[in-house]
C-alpha cells in the first residue's frame, strides 16, 4: 500500500526507491498535533531506509535522520525545492536527541544502515549529514573506518559481532575503498538550505542550542496530556476527603470544598508543567526541581492572596507543601526536553528531589487529613 506522504518511487541502479513529498498535508500536520498531544507517539513512525526527496542523482546529499515521523516530516519539509537523499535510521520510533542518548542513533546502525540501502552504489561520493543533535550517539572516525571495509560489513551482519569493540578493521591490509565521511549538521532543520548553500559549513549560530519560549510551549500539551490521567485519580482522592468535616461526610463540603480541592491541585500540575517552562530562564537555580519549587511557592502565595487555600493556618501550610511537591515532581519532565541538564545531572537530581519531594506531598497530605478531623 502506497504511503499518503509518498509521491513517487525513483528508478536507481539498485531499484526503485520511494520520493517523499517535500510539502506536509493535512495528514501530516494532524498527526503531528495528535502526536504533540501525546496520542500515539510510541507508533508515530516510519520505515527505516532510504528516501528521495525532489530528483537526486549521485552528487546529491544524504541527509540521516532518525525514523520518528515528526524527525522525518520536519528534516524532509526544509529540504523543499532540494534534491536530496535521506537515509533513515532504525531508531524505534524515538526521536534523534533521545534515541542518541538511548544509543539506538548509533555508529552501528548508521553503518548498517548504509550497507543495506547500497548507498555507495548509489552515490558517487562518500559524504553523510548527520544532525548535530545526533552526535553523541554517532563516532565519524568509526563510521568512516567501517564502511572503508569491505570485511566490517560482514561482520556488521551478524548481531552477535556488530557490537563487538573489540573488532578494530585493518584499512591497510584489506585494501578498503574511502569510507562516509561524516558531517555534522545544523542543530535546526531550517539551517539546511543556508549550510547547503555554505558548501556544508556551519555558522556560529547554526551550532547553537536554544530553547526559547516558542519551544518549550511546543512541549508543553504532551506533558499535560499524559499526566492527565494521574492527576484526575489525584483529584478524586482529594474531592472525596474534602468532603470530611469532624470526622463525617458532608455532602456540602463535597461540593463546596471539593471543587476548591480541585482547583488548587490542578494549580501545582499548571505550575510545574505550564508556569515553569514559560518562566524557565527567570526563575532562580539550574536543577527543574528546584525551579517547579520555587514555582509552586509563587503559585501558592497567589491563591493565598485570593483566599482560595482555606481558612486556617495548617489547612493553608498543608496546600502549599502539596503545591509545591506537585510542581517540583512533575517540572522535572523538562529534564529531558532541554539543554540545562545532562544524563548524569538529572540522575543525580532525582536522587536528591524526589525523595524531599515526597517528604512535601506527605506531610502536606498527613496536615490535610488531620485538618479534617479537627476542624
């Protein structure tokens, strides 16, 4: 069955191989809304292998990107009146950022990857654009060493020896042909035409990073959407021990102080998934616990000042430890969506706040409880 993103199939020395519309439909861009809303994004995903885009010959680029359909659509739109070639990798669906660090964007599966496509039957030079995002995952000198030999390729075969460090090729005695030269790429997709048009140089500001206010809003429907179902079970429990006054059920304070329930914990998810991406780069600290902390303290000190967490003291101290557990706990989903931390700083950031923030939400709760029983 014929693929809607798939507009031809361009006859190769190796045979027919698949042209990618270069222009995203409808299709496209509700799949990537779905997928930013966190509807099937463990299956939003392409065929790894190798794609054209506009009319390549054998001069054209290759541009590698990972088979993650919204890698895939925004890599293939920025290559717009180009003639390219994009070789996928097998990356299971995960992004080239993630599946870097996951080692699924890897030199074995890049090298493989090659040797199944018969990329070098195909072009006349040895030369791959890798995403610059991908690189951790990605070593040139090793792909260029393997895909000079002849012998690595069939080594690379065979699963139980592909991972095998120890195997070291020897270009000399093997007479190998040149090897891919790796180059690394633009960390934006919409750099490519300018880095193209550079005879494949990157500026300053092509290297860079950011992760500006329009970026993290992007992130920010997924992370809402799949902790929703957590925070309707949360909810319930709190609707349903609001409403107990002295010990008894009160179908009044169900309903008065319930919903009031809900909406201060609604409050601590919005300030750690919505409030503390927006406000990220102002707000004190490096560590996403600390900063969905601190945040959970403002967002607490403004329902305070609209009288929205109750009328005693204990029952106000109570909120606010839950608020701000809530907001550092689910601020910390931004870990990993961001350049502010690395692997082994956010392992060790959740080694030290998810413990104090259980501490919060505990004695907040415990506060909570007694509040009831009391008053």
């Amino acid at each position: 069955m014929k693929l809607f993103y798939i507009t031809a199939y361009l006859p190769t020395s190796i045979g027919e191989v698949p042209v990618a519309d270069s222009k995203l439909n409808f299709k496209d861009r509700f799949g990537a809304l779905m997928v930013r809303l966190a509807f099937y994004r463990n299956s939003y995903k392409v065929n790894p292998g190798l794609y054209a885009v506009g009319n390549p010959d054998g001069a054209s680029d290759v541009f590698v990107t990972a088979n993650y359909k919204l890698s895939f659509d925004h890599l293939r739109k920025n290559l717009d009146e180009l003639n390219a070639w994009i070789l996928v990798l097998d990356t299971r669906g995960i992004n080239v950022w993630c599946a870097a660090g996951k080692g699924t964007f890897s030199t074995t599966e890049l090298v493989n990857r090659i040797r199944l496509s018969r990329l070098s039957e195909i072009i006349n030079h040895r030369k791959i654009i890798v995403p610059q995002l991908g690189a951790t995952g990605i070593s040139a000198h090793k792909v260029e060493q393997l895909t000079a030999n002849a012998a690595a390729q069939s080594i690379l075969s065979n699963p139980s020896l592909s991972n095998t460090a120890a195997f070291v090729p020897d270009p000399v005695s093997l007479n190998p042909e040149p090897g891919f030269k790796v180059i690394y790429g633009p960390v934006k997709a919409s750099d490519i035409k300018e880095f193209v048009r550079k005879k494949h140089h990157s500026t300053k500001e092509m290297r860079k990073v950011s992760f500006n206010l329009v970026d993290r809003l992007k992130l920010i429907p997924v992370d809402l959407v799949m902790g929703s179902y957590k925070l309707l079970a949360v909810m319930a429990v709190f609707f349903i021990l609001s409403a107990i006054n002295k010990g008894e059920f009160s179908l009044h304070d169900a309903i008065d102080k319930g919903l009031l329930s809900i909406l201060i914990i609604g409050s601590g998810y919005v300030s750690g998934l919505v409030l503390t991406p927006i406000f990220l780069p102002f707000i004190p600290g490096r560590s996403f616990s600390l900063k969905g902390f601190l945040m959970g303290i403002i967002t607490s000190a403004l329902l305070l000042l609209f009288n929205k967490l109750g009328n005693t003291y204990l029952e106000m101290i109570s909120w606010s430890l839950i608020i701000s557990g809530i907001s550092s706990f689910t601020a910390m989903n931004f870990t990993g969506s961001s350049t502010f931390t690395s692997l082994s700083g956010v392992k060790i950031e959740m080694k030290i706040a998810i413990p104090f923030q259980i501490s919060l939400t505990s004695v907040g709760l415990v506060l909570f409880v007694v509040v009831k029983f009391i008053n």
